[in-house]
C-alpha cells in the first residue's frame, strides 16, 4: 500500500516528486517509503494561510516546500491606484497585529520622500502607539505559541493582556486592530484626558499577566523540550538568510534598527536590546518577552517626556486644514478640495525607509513621479526571510518540531502575502 | 430585520413551507438544540481572524452561546466560519472544504472581505465568498468588533430556529453521488 | 557615512558602475549594468572592509514608456558596518533577465521570485524559479503597469448571484 499525495492539483501546485523506484529495505528488512503530506492552507494554526508540502522518512523532514499566495490581495496593486493618504488603510492590514507600525513605516517613507520634519508631540505619539502595539504582536505570538503546544490557558492570558491594551488604543485610535492611526505630517488624534494614567494601570495589569505565562511555560518541562534545541538557526545561516529583528538577535547578531539608525525620538529614550545565544525556538521566545519588557520600559520614559504642542505640521499641501478655515478662508477650502481629490502631492523620485517593527526591519520603498497618487510602493516585509528559510532550517529535525519553528518566527500572513 | 424573513411564519401562503403541529413539535425542539450547539469551522485567512482569536478567549466568550468548540476537520463541523479575505487561489480551497461538510450546515461571512471583498477589489480577491458558496449571515466590519460578531451569532440561531428540521431528511442525494471510482 | 562605498564600488568597478548619486534623505546609491550585478553584489559582500552581509529588499519598478523599461533595485546593508547603499539595474523589456544573485546571498530568494511572478523578470541561476503569490494558471504578470486592476482571472467559476450589482467599480478605472 503506497501513500501518495493525492491533493486538489486545480491550482498546479509544484509537488516534490513522490522518490520513484523500489522501496527500499531499511535496518531490520522491511520495505520504506518517504511520504509526501499536506499542511494547509487552511490549517488550525492562526498564522495566515501558508501550505507545508512535507516530505517524511518516519517521523524525520527530509525536504520541505512552502507555499503562498493565498492570502495575496493585491496590497502594491491596490495603493497605486488610491491617493498617499488612503493608503494607510492597506498598510494597516499587512501586519495586523501591530498595525500602527505598518502606518509608522509608510508615513516616514512619504515624509522621506516629500522631505518633510514633523513636530515633536507627534514624533513622541507615534512611538507610544507603535510600541504598545509591539507589545500586543508580542502577546500574540507568545499565546499563540503556548496555545499550539498545548497550553490554552496562556493563549487566554495572553489575549486578555492583548484586550486591555486594545482598549486603550481603542479610545486613541477608534479601532482595536486596525488602527489607520498615523496621517502624513503627524497623527490622527491626540491623546484623550486621563489616558497616560489608565494606560499605565492596563499596562501593570498586562505585565502581571506576561509574568504568569512566563511563570508557567519558561520551567515548564514540556515547553523546553519541544522548543530547547529546535528550529536552530545559527548567526551565519541568520545573516545569510536575511534574517532581521527579533530572530537575528536570538541568533547572536546584536542589530537592532532603533539602535543603529535611530528613528522618531529612539535616540532620547533608554532601553536594552536583548541578544540571544543558540538561535532555537526557546530563545525566540524569550526574545519575545524580554523585549515587552524593554518596550514598557519605553512607554514610561515616554509617558513622562512628552511635550505639549501640535500633533500635524501646519502644512496646507499635507494636511487638512481645520474646519473653521475650511468654511471660513477660500484658502482653507481650496486646500481642503485638492487634497481630497488629487491627494498629497509628493515629489519625484525614489526613497528607502526602514524601520523597526515587531517582526523585524520593515521596509517601504517609494516611487513617486510626483502626482498623488504612488507610482510604485514596494513593501519590505519582516518575515518573507523567516518563511523562506523554513525549508532549510527544519531539514532533518522532527515533524512535530515543525510548529514551534513556525509559530516563534512569527509570520504574519497579511505581511508576507502583502 | 431581514432575520425575520427566515422565520417560518405559522399561517403560509406556500404549501411546502407550511409545517403541520406534528412537524412543528419536532422542528422547534431540533432547532433549538441546534443552534446551541455549533461546530464551528473557523476558515481564518487574515486580519480578522485576530478579533476571532479575541472572541473565542475568556472576555467575549463564545462558549456562552454554545459554540465554543471549532473542529478542524469539516467533516465534524456544521458551522462554516468563513474568516477573512478569500482571493482567487484559496477560493477552490473554500470551495471543496464546504463540499465537505455534512447537512445542515451554515456559512457566516465574518468581516467585510468575506462579504463583498472589502476594499481590496483587485486582480487577486474574490468579491465577496457568496460567488463561491451559498452564505446564511454575513457580518460586516473591518475588523467587526467581537459584539459585532457575537450578534451575527445570535442572528444565525434565529434563523436556525426558523428553519424546518425534520429528524430523517428525505433529499435525494445529487446526482452522481454513490459508490463508485 | 556610505560615500566610500560607492567610491570603492566605481573604483573597482569603473565600467560596471555608474552614474552614482546621493539620493533622498542621504542614501547612497548607484546604477549597474546588468550583467556584472553578480560579480558586484559578491564584491560587495565578501570585501572585509564593506561586509554587506544582507540584502533585505530587492524589488522591481516597472517605468512603462521609458526604455529600457523594468529596474531592479537592490538595497544593501551591513550589521557590522552598519551601512546601506541602493544599487539600480536597467533591465530592457526585450532581454527580461538578470543574474540571480542567490548565491550571494541566499536571503534573496523570495525576492527574486516576487519579482517574476509579479513583473516577469527572469533571474537565470535561481534555484527555484516558480510563482510567488500567484496561482500556475495566472496568464500575465499583474505588477506591470499595462496589467489592469481588476484581472480577475478565477479558477472556480462564480455563482450567478443576480442581486448584487457587479459593475466595474467606482470611478470608472479599468
């Protein structure tokens, strides 16, 4: 009886050839096969749709083929044919969970581009933002990895954290996951009365709850054997893969962009950047809650540094002008009606931004011809590297090591399928 | 509210719709139990399913209403969950794990890219998860708000209620169905 | 900060590199001639005093009406130097092929399939040279500008759902 790997071929998927010829005779005389097995696309782990086409000796990987593109919505397609300003929506649905990040990103590449200084308040605000929600992509990924090894209680912890923050960003943002938060020229809204001190408190209360998950799965026997030595990536292969972020410092390489081209206001706040040794799925999890450590750590020097002033640069090409002036000024109106309908006007040429988000370097690479709308946004994202490594990284390791090395580098489907 | 057009009225003006008090005595029962106890299947592709995630945990707890347990095989399931954006290439994917599942089964549309498409009308997405299967609730937000959802929820049990459940089906099976290569 | 790169890059390159420039924002980038992208990118990372260990975005801008009309743009840095350059490639419509540079640095694989899948550029040397996102039976490559948004091109046919209005989309485009 032979396993084949019969599959819907509707969609032309390249399979790894089923190894052709006569089974072989293995140590004690009985006759083996690999078997080729099918992961996906739409599988239990809540990652995005990714499809595994795994091919097994035994309980052993010998090669593995990934997959994507079932998620692929036409994120590039789709912001060249919107304005500057409603891209922010798009960008917000890349990487989901930490969605103010995506919008950071973008705004500072047109801001690069359109050579434009923002003021300090709104600097300040949008670190807050990003880095509360650096903490939320953190939780995500730490519940979701305790969840899929079988420790549902610290899924619920940890999403119980996710929703306390979320409801802070709620009465910032006016959305809990897709937050569309960050306008070119500075940020949407400014801070509601009494939100630095309820924030503090959902923040204590989200950082006991990480202290319980970490109490439960960090001496937890089963959790160090099943992440303790697995999916190990070492600094090389982490360099040569591309690797960025909190996956390259677990492997060694201390490179962090807000340490080494410092963007916003990084430069004025202190924090540590924690750094690995092995390069396994166990340290790519400690990354993960050493590093919402260090982000608390910068949400309260931020807390206590912000300054008062503007949220927008008082810009007429960049940002709506107010109501009264709108109603009031024919320059007012006049800026409101272009803006509408012919959008930001950026100027030609080409721009590179990066910058750090929860995954790693986040990348947007702009092309305007000057008009207003882009005539190329070419996304950077953070965990294409980590996916595509996979393949090498889990030959010869265990199936059942397959999920924690899926879940600790943390790929979001939004992101990689764009 | 348009759930109420599912609702089987007591005097009908179409003979097939019109249930005895026999048929009624049985139906009523079957849907209650029914609609408090969905299988789900949560097809999640995208953002929404991170309201999912916040929904099924311990504050906007989806157990109360009974469907708590998602089966991941679509043979297990009666709720088809379908969650996120479905482009051209996952659709023949949606397609045949709908095929899959057993009567009676349903189909919510969670999130505005499984109703119509979202914003993302492009080369790539499929419009809207009804021109690929038949859809009962569609629930829109982008991302809905987990109330949003758990309202959908509620709005699927009435139309479960509603609906005629007898306890032998008597449908002919499709054409084509049976033993066979 | 990067200029001496791009200095070494034209001095050790002088017909390969050219027209380098300071770009947005202080990068430093320079174009390349197609067929010794490979020999530079190995230059690049190999040379112990640049050390350009990564390259993390590699993509393709497709500029329809000017020849020669695709670009690929490679953008580099290094951890331990901690500097970035941008390199631009011409890439004319007619010879849509450029040496895969993946085996300098194998981190570029996905990008370079992205950039056929997407704007059919071939990258002969490229161990895996299939589609990215797009599904096998997808006929053309939707990132070109002459590609029209809304190409649909469905694989299980659409239920007739009369009700819903399917024109084509707001403000008339495509």
């Amino acid at each position: 009886m032979s396993i084949e790997a019969k599959g819907p071929s509707e969609h032309g998927d390249a399979r790894p050839a089923l190894p052709a010829g006569p089974t072989e005779l293995d140590a004690e005389g009985l006759r083996t096969r690999r078997m080729v097995i099918n992961l996906g696309p739409s599988h239990p782990a809540t990652h995005g749709v990714t499809k595994f086409i795994v091919e097994l000796d035994g309980e052993t990987i010998t090669d593995t083929k990934i997959e994507i593109g079932y998620l692929h919505r036409g994120f590039e397609k789709s912001c060249e044919s919107v304005t500057w300003t409603q891209c922010f929506p798009y960008t917000d649905r890349l990487n989901y969970v930490s969605s103010i990040m995506n919008n950071v990103g973008f705004a500072l590449a047109v801001e690069k581009l359109c050579r434009l200084d923002i003021p300090e308040r709104a600097k300040w605000l949008r670190v807050i933002s990003s880095e509360m929600h650096r903490i939320c992509d953190h939780l995500t990924m730490v519940g979701a990895m305790g969840m899929e090894l079988g420790a549902f209680t610290v899924f619920l912890y940890g999403i119980e954290a996710r929703d306390l923050l979320w409801d802070r960003l709620t009465e910032l943002c006016g959305a809990r996951l897709t937050s569309n938060y960050v306008r070119i020229g500075g940020v949407a809204r400014d801070l509601p009365d009494g939100w630095i001190e309820k924030t503090r408190r959902s923040l204590a209360r989200a950082a006991e709850l990480r202290e319980e998950i970490g109490g439960l799965l960090i001496r937890n026997r089963i959790f160090m054997d099943r992440t303790r030595g697995t999916g190990v990536v070492t600094r090389a292969q982490a360099l040569d893969f591309g690797f960025t972020g909190p996956c390259l410092r677990a492997s060694g390489e201390p490179y962090d962009l807000r340490k080494a081209a410092p963007y916003l206001v990084y430069d004025q706040v202190e924090f540590d950047v924690p750094v690995g040794k092995n390069g396994d799925n166990f340290d790519r999890f400690l990354m993960r809650m050493e590093e919402m450590r260090q982000s608390e750590r910068i949400l309260e020097q931020c807390f206590q540094k912000i300054p008062a002033g503007d949220i927008v640069v008082d810009d007429v090409r960049y940002v709506l002008p107010p109501k009264p002036q709108v109603y009031g000024t024919i320059e007012g109106a006049m800026g409101h009606f272009k803006l509408i309908m012919e959008g930001i006007k950026v100027p030609a040429g080409e721009a590179y931004s990066y910058t750090e988000a929860a995954n790693g370097e986040l990348g947007f690479y702009l092309v305007s011809d000057g008009g207003g709308r882009p005539y190329k946004l070419g996304l950077r994202a953070p965990g294409w590297p980590l996916v595509s490594a996979l393949p090498y990284v889990m030959k010869g390791s265990l199936l059942a090591d397959l999920v924690p090395t899926y879940d600790s580098v943390n790929m979001i489907g939004g992101e990689v399928e764009q | 509210m348009s759930a109420d057009l599912d609702v089987v009225p007591g005097i009908t003006t179409r003979r097939e719709e019109a249930m005895s008090t026999l048929q009624k005595l049985v139906s009523a029962p079957l849907g209650w139990a029914r609609k408090y106890s969905l299988y789900q299947y949560p097809f999640v592709t995208a953002c929404c399913g991170i309201e999912y995630m916040s929904l099924a945990c311990a504050r906007y707890d989806v157990a109360r209403f009974g469907a708590e347990i998602p089966r991941f095989s679509p043979r297990q399931a009666d709720l088809l969950l379908v969650v996120g954006t479905v482009n051209c290439k996952q659709a023949p994917v949606l397609k045949r794990v709908f095929e899959q599942m057993a009567e009676p089964k349903w189909v919510i549309a969670f999130g505005v890219c499984a109703s119509s498409g979202g914003f993302y009308d492009n080369y790539a997405t499929v419009q809207g998860i009804d021109r690929v299967i038949p859809v009962d609730v569609y629930i829109p937000g982008c991302p809905p708000r987990p109330e949003q959802v758990l309202d959908g929820l509620m709005l699927l049990q009435k139309k479960i209620q509603g609906q005629k459940h007898t306890l032998i089906d008597r449908q002919a099976l499709p054409a084509g169905t049976g033993r066979g290569p | 900060m990067s200029k001496a790169v791009i200095d070494a890059l034209v001095a050790r390159f002088p017909d390969a590199v050219h027209d380098p420039y300071v770009g947005v924002g202080g990068d430093d980038c320079a174009f390349v001639r197609k067929e010794r992208i490979a020999d530079v990118c190995r230059f690049l990372k190999e040379d112990p005093a640049l050390d350009f260990n990564q390259a993390p975005y590699v993509t393709a801008v497709d500029y329809l009406g000017v020849e020669p009309r695709f670009e690929v743009v490679y953008n580099l840095t290094s951890t331990s130097k901690n500097h970035r350059i941008r390199l631009r490639v011409k890439v004319p419509e007619d010879d849509c092929q450029i040496p895969s540079v993946w085996g300098v640095w194998r981190g570029v694989d996905w990008f370079e399939r992205y950039c056929w899948d997407m704007y059919g550029i071939r990258f002969p040397g490229h161990p895996d040279h299939r589609r990215l996102f797009m599904y096998d039976e997808f006929q053309g490559h939707p990132l070109r500008k002459d590609y029209p948004l809304r190409g649909r091109q469905p694989l299980v046919p659409e239920r007739p759902v009369e009700e819903i209005y399917r024109g084509p989309g707001p403000g008339g485009r495509d």
